[in-house]
C-alpha cells in the first residue's frame, strides 16, 4: 500500500521550460490537492480537486494548471517555469474509506523539490 | 480571513523538559490537526482534533483543542531527541480547506 507517490523527487528547470508534476493514490480518495512550501513557510494551496472531474484554484494558483486524470491520479502542470517558483511540492489525498470517515485529514506524498534557474 | 499562528516559532529544549506549543487561529472552526515534518522530509499526521474539548494523546505527545479560546496546545512530556521536528497545526476553514501556520521548529538537545 503505497499511499501517495510523486514523481519526480527532483527537477531542474531553466526559466521558461515546462514540466509536469505527477501524483498518483491508491486509497481511493476522492479529494486530491497540491501545495508548495516555501523555506521556513507553511504549506500554500495551489490547487485541489475534490472529486473525479473537478479542480478548483487555491491560494496560489497563477502559473499552474492541474489536471485531474481519474480518481486515482492528479498532475500539476508548470507551462512556463519562473525562479519563483522554485519550491518544494507536496501532494496530498484525503477522503473516506471502508475503515476510516472522512475527517479531513491529508495523507501526503514524499514531496518534489523543483529548482528553476 | 483566517489565520492560524503559532507560537513558539522556534523552540530549543533540553531533553527531559516538559514543554507546550500553542496555536492560536482568528475565527471558528471546529476541526485542527497536527502535523510534524522532519527536515527535508514530507508531512506527517499526529492528531486530528475534531471538537471542542478534544484531547489525543500518543506517546509524549498530548494535542488538545478549545474552540471557544479558538486555541489548541501541543504538549510534550519529558522530551526526547527524536521529537526534533517541525511541527504545525492547520485548520479547516469554511471551504472545506486547510490553513496553515508558519510552523514551530522544536530542536531538542540531548
């Protein structure tokens, strides 16, 4: 049971270079999202997709696009990278299960640090 | 808007020491949770406190939840090195979304 994974760990990007950020769960969540952590910052909400075929803007949405592809997989698209937006990215899934209620809690993936030159 | 901060932003502790880290957010809500991330790493659950009055404990850790103070405390007991940890306290706003804090860097001395 793997839980959250993204890929990939680690990128490096020249400005104005695109790139997409996978993330994929396998707890049958039906809310996904990703978020940024700046250095010595909290988490900010980039985008989140509360169920299959939907995606709302977050916090900080300018620059990303996302793409929810089934229940299982959310990805988060940079079209034009900028030195801003260097950062680490974390994705998360939260939702019900046939043990669990839904309590909000996030479970999240291993993170994938972007740098853009 | 809502806001959660937490103080202390920064805490060093010998190990041993008994210690709270407090969470202040500026209006009602009824769900906080604990998370704890060691540097470099992802997000950790600890808590979720889901109404007032909520207490959890595990291990060292005791978390509690006052809606009404709009306060939630992260105690630790008798502290140990392995506790060193980032740790935050998001809350769920109107929407359904979390907010996060700036979050409490706990290094604990042996």
């Amino acid at each position: 049971n793997a839980g959250v994974t993204q890929t990939p760990k680690f990128q490096v990007l020249k400005t104005g270079q695109s790139m997409t950020l996978q993330c994929a769960q396998d707890m049958n969540h039906n809310s996904m999202y990703w978020y940024r952590q700046d250095p010595g910052m909290g988490l900010r909400l980039i985008y989140y997709s509360a169920s299959e075929g939907t995606t709302d803007k977050g916090e900080v949405p300018n620059g990303y696009n996302v793409s929810r592809l089934n229940k299982r997989e959310f990805s988060l698209r940079l079209e034009s990278a900028a030195p801003s937006q260097t950062s680490v990215y974390f994705c998360a899934s939260s939702g019900k299960d046939r043990v669990t209620p839904h309590t909000g809690e996030l479970f999240f993936g291993e993170g994938s640090r972007l740098t853009v030159l | 808007e809502l806001k959660v901060e937490q103080n202390p932003l920064f805490l060093s502790m010998q190990e041993g020491k008994n210690y709270t880290i407090y969470c202040n957010y500026s209006t009602t809500s009824d769900r906080l949770y604990w998370y704890r991330q060691d540097p470099g790493k992802s997000l950790e659950s600890l808590f979720v406190l889901l109404s007032n009055g909520a207490v959890k404990q595990e291990g060292r850790l005791m978390a509690s939840l006052d809606t009404k103070a709009r306060l939630s405390t992260l105690h630790i007991t008798a502290a140990v090195h392995d506790l060193s940890a980032t740790y935050f306290c998001p809350l769920m706003d109107s929407n359904y979304q979390l907010i996060w804090g700036a979050g409490t860097k706990l290094i604990i001395k042996p």
